[in-house]
C-alpha cells in the first residue's frame, strides 16, 4: 500500500477514465479469442492423442510426438497427401494464372477503351463479384454433368479462373493509377494496342498484379465446397477434401476411443495446421496491402 | 482511389484529330467511324478469354439451372413450377430458412458489434500497438472452410479447449453439452467471426484513418470525449462500410454450407446433412439424384444473393461503373 501511494505522491498521473479501461479489456478479450484458438492449433501439433487430454491446453509436447504424428499421417494407408497436396498447388498455381491471363487484359480494356457493351460487361462483372461463390457451384455441377467434364482437374481450374473481382481491380487500378500521357505518347510513337498493353501498362501494374495473386491464391487454396461437388475421385482430391476425408474415414475426432487406426486427433490438428500455414505465411508477408481499402470487396462475408 | 487521370469520355480513337479537322467531311467522319469500330474491336480482344470464362461460369450456369428448375430432368419433361412445388413442400426447407436465418441474425449482430467496436478502439490506440491487434485479429481468416471446423471441434470440447475454464463456468462437462447449450446456429457464427472478423476490421480502419483530421480536430476543439466522438462523429461517418459489411454478410450467410456439412466429422450424432438450404440443394442432387429440384432449391438461394448483388451495384454507389 504504501507503495503505492508513493507512486501517487512522486507522479500525480491522469486517472484512467473507465472508457480506457473498459477498452482495454475488450482488447484483452479479442486478443485472447482471436489468438488463443491459433496458438493452441500450434502446440496441440505437439502433443500425442493422450498427452492432449492429461496436459494442460497450451502446453508444448514434444518435437518426436510431431515426427511420430506426421509418420503416421503420411504413412497411413487411406493417405494420399503428397497427391492432395500437389493438386491443391495445381488447382490454385492453375487458377491463379488463368484469372490473371483472363482479368489483366480485361480489366485494361475497360479502364482505357470506350466500346459500346462497356457498362454491361462491368454491371455483370460486379454483379458476379458480389455474389457468393458457393451461390453458384451447384448450378455449375449441373453445368459440368452436361458437359461431362466432372471429375475432371481441368473443371476446377477453369471455374477458379473466373475471378470477376480480378477484373475489377485490375479496372480499377489501370482506371487510376496509369498516366494516360504515357499510352498516347506510345500510340503517337507507332506502338500498336498490344504493344502498348504488353510493354506499357503490364510492367506498371506490378501492384494490382500481386494483389490479384493474392486474392486469388488464397480463395482457391481453401476451397472445399467446389472441390467437394465436382472431384469424386481421392486422386483428384484437393487438401481440403482429401484431408476432411481421411478424418472422417479413420473417424479421428469421434468419441469412440480405440479404432485401431493411427490417425488420430493429433494428425488431424497437423492436417489442418497444413492447410493453414501456406496462407498464414502468406498473410504476414502480405501485411502491405493488407492495410488498403482495397479488401472490401473480397471480403466474403 | 481518385480519377485524376480519367477523362469522363475517353477520346474516340488516336487524337490526331482536331475540332478543326473534323469540320464535316464525310471522308473525315468515316474514317471517324472506322476508326471507333477498330477501337471496339481492340476491346474485345482483350476482353475475350475474361468473356470466355464469364459465359461458361457466369451466365451459363445460372441460366442452366434456372432453365433445369422448369424440368423434371428424371424423365426430361417439362414440369413447369413442379419442383418448385415439391421442394416449398419439403418440410425440412422450412426449418432449413429458420436455421439460416437464424444463423445471419447472431452472426451479422456479432459481425456489427464486435467489427465496429474493435475497429474504433485500434483507431485510438498508439499506432504499434494497433498494427499489432489488428494483425492478430487478421491472422485467423487464415483458418477457413475445412480447417475451421476442425480446429473449432477442439475448441468446443471442454476437455481439450483452451477455453475450458469458461465451459466448467456453466458446468458444461463434454462437447455434445457445450454444443447443446451455445446452439448450432450461433456455433457457425462464432466460426465466421472467427475467421473473418479481422478482414472487415482492416477494412473499417481503413475508412477510420480516411475521416478528414479537420473533422476530428474540430469536435476536439468544442470539447468531444472519445467516446463520444467515436458514437457520434466516427461510426456515422463510415455507415457506408458498415452496411456494406452487414448486407455482404447476409448474402454470405444464406449460403452456408461446409461449417454444417463438416460437422460431422465429430461422429454422427453432431452429422446434419440437411440444416442449411445448399446442403438440401446438394442433397437433392447427390442423395436423390433429382437435379430438378435440386436447381429450383439453388435458383431460390441465387436469386437472393443475386438481388442483393444488383442492390449494392445499382442502388448504393459502393463500387464505381463509370470512371
């Protein structure tokens, strides 16, 4: 107590007001639902399907308990990994690169042309930005079964291509951020419409490029829905597929304790943690842009 | 995100064409036309492996369904409003639209709250140290669809959470109890605050450091407390961002799938195939093998979505068509 009031004496400090400490503590409680459920993903990858229950949460196992994990998650025999994996890179390096081939000279067009169609093309552009992806993978299951393309890697890779939000970013950075100056001095000079696009405008969008990228990468990474309604053979899988799959095969989060199978609750926290890391590496590295506006219109939901 | 260098009407073709030149021949206005059309025709050419894409995963897909709704595509007659009729008198779509709307509601009010009130207080605090939360808060958008679930299995369950000391609050002993006592339908919420929080917070800080300093320095100077000030000048004056987080949500939430179809994973008892309207769209086609029905199921929900898609396009000014 006396402390205390020595510190009161020594520095006669502002009291805190109630909205500062009211504050405070919902900044603590954010940090510890939104932090805690991360950090406990980590160190539950380090534990063994005992040790998670005996041990305190959050507390680190050990480095052999996630060899041991990531053996048996490997080597089970209902595993594909390697295969999940390669193709969830396929689908998304795929459908990264189409969606920039398809949005970049499109985006560009629409900036930097006046066309009769123009005002059509973006209503339905931003119409299909806005609309839910999921709104719309049934509708194209049925479209693939008509045209017999299920099941197929290229069926995903060209329905991830379709990235209208791509589209509008690309509008909307060629719209703003190209000095007009610079394309009619080409044009005067000779250059023709795609030389101007190819050798002007694409090396100036470096920015508006990444952040497609971005965008795109991280959608298709994670998609499940789509993957799940078109791909039924485990060859095809993505991660998030594949992996749901095993879970649920060997049943490594039901109660029942003992299936014999050595795919249990740790493998399927190293699962999931595989499917997050690649994003979340990303996501830190990304905090560049982050910080734009610019997430406001992929943001679903 | 100014249109500085955009002139309201791009020049027609090359400019070298002056008002003095184009006094009336019409030699001078064919070459106009023939060099508009080629203008055109440039556009397009650009436009068209985009166009490609927007036809095949677009508009013919929404069409086909829409146009699938109308058949009876076991026997490929022409049903008119039938599977419209069958699936309205499928009982569980009922309890389906009260489970999702349910869902939206909790989640869009724990989205409005919670995005708001964080957004405003990393708007006051130091700017480190709010860089710093607003990453936390970012990062697990990072956990999504499969990894979600699976992660949030865990942390419901009392034994292994590290939220555990709140469930044994409420004597809640095992995960089926936690589950029962929160409600499915605010489970998937607190799921999609989960992950997407952080995301909506960037963006409303984003639209808080946009407020004009002047604005703020003024009802400083007229004596405005920061709470006050956060009420009543700040949050009004990003309303725009605000509805177009809440009207975004909804049209997102109405299509839940993976967070209730993933469910299951914890064991059957938690399995529900049918809770959402996609997973009863879904089971329609895959369960029942009746695409009929299963595309009126889905033409309901894309119509909604898509109403809501041509409000914020044409009625709100969110998004910019003309430059």
């Amino acid at each position: 107590m006396s402390g205390a009031r020595t510190t009161i004496r020594r520095r006669p400090r502002r009291k805190l007001a109630f909205w500062q400490l009211a504050a405070g503590l919902i900044v603590l409680f954010a940090m510890c639902f939104f932090g805690l459920p991360l950090l406990w993903l980590f160190l539950a990858a380090t534990q063994t399907d005992a040790s998670l229950f005996s041990e305190p949460p959050l507390s680190f196992g050990s480095w052999e308990n996630v060899g041991q994990t990531w053996t048996n998650l490997v080597t089970y025999e209902g595993t594909q990994l390697g295969t999940w994996a390669l193709n969830s890179l396929i689908y998304s390096v795929g459908g990264v690169g189409l969606s920039l081939v398809a949005a970049l000279p499109a985006g560009y067009a629409l900036a930097t042309h006046a066309f009769p169609g123009r005002r059509a093309i973006l209503l339905v552009t931003m119409v299909a930005m806005i609309t839910p992806n999921a709104a719309v993978v049934l509708p194209i299951f049925l479209e693939m079964n008509l045209l017999g393309l299920n099941n197929t890697r290229i069926s995903i890779i060209l329905a991830t291509a379709f990235f209208p939000f791509g589209v509008y970013l690309a509008f909307i950075y060629f719209a703003t951020s190209l000095p007009r100056e610079i394309l009619n001095s080409a044009r005067v000079d000779g250059a023709s419409p795609w030389q101007v696009f190819r050798w002007i405008a694409l090396p100036l969008a470096k920015p508006a490029i990444a952040l497609i990228a971005f965008f795109s990468f991280v959608a298709n990474w994670s998609n499940y829905f789509l993957a799940f309604v078109l791909l039924s053979d485990d060859e095809l899988y993505n991660l998030p597929v594949g992996l749901t799959s095993l879970i649920s095969g060997a049943r490594a989060l039901s109660f029942s304790a003992a299936t014999g199978i050595p795919v249990r609750r740790p493998e399927a926290i190293q699962a999931a943690l595989l499917l997050v890391l690649p994003v979340l590496v990303i996501f830190l590295f990304s905090q560049r842009f982050i910080r734009t506006g610019q997430l406001a219109g992929s943001e679903k939901g | 995100m100014r249109r500085a260098h955009v002139p309201a009407h791009p020049p027609p073709g090359r400019w070298g064409v002056t008002a003095g030149m184009a006094s009336g021949t019409a030699q001078l206005a064919r070459a106009l036309r023939a060099r508009k059309r080629r203008n055109a025709i440039t556009a397009y050419l650009f436009l068209a492996p985009y166009l490609v894409l927007l036809l095949m995963f677009g508009m013919f897909p929404v069409g086909y369904a829409i146009g699938l709704s109308f058949f009876d595509t076991i026997s490929g007659a022409f049903a008119g409003l039938s599977n419209y009729m069958l699936a309205l008198e499928d009982f569980r779509l009922r309890r389906s639209f009260v489970n999702v709307f349910t869902y939206v509601a909790i989640w869009v009010s724990l989205m409005l709250a919670g995005v708001i009130t964080l957004a405003v207080i990393i708007d006051m605090m130091p700017r480190r140290l709010g860089t710093a939360v607003r990453t936390m808060t970012f990062l697990p958008g990072a956990v999504t669809s499969a990894a979600v679930v699976v992660l949030w299995l865990f942390l419901l369950d009392p034994l292994v959470s590290p939220f555990g000391g709140v469930y044994a609050l409420f004597g809640l002993g095992n995960r089926f109890q936690v589950i029962d006592a929160i409600g499915l339908a605010s489970v998937f919420a607190l799921m999609g605050f989960f992950a997407y929080a952080g995301g909506w917070i960037v963006v409303l800080h984003g639209a808080l450091t946009a407020l004009p300093e002047e604005v703020m320095e003024a009802a400083r100077m007229d004596g405005c407390k920061p709470v006050a000030m956060a009420w009543r000048i700040k949050i009004p004056m990003i309303w725009r961002s605000i509805a177009l987080m809440a009207v975004l949500s909804i049209a997102n939430g109405l299509q839940l799938f993976v967070e209730p179809h993933l469910l299951g994973l914890a064991g059957p008892q938690l399995a529900r195939n049918d809770w959402s309207l996609n997973q009863l769209a879904y089971q329609y086609a895959f369960s029942l093998g009746d695409f009929g029905v299963s595309a009126a199921l889905s033409t309901i929900t894309l119509a909604l979505a898509m109403s809501i898609a041509l409000w914020i396009v044409l009625g709100t000014r969110f998004y910019r068509i003309d430059q």
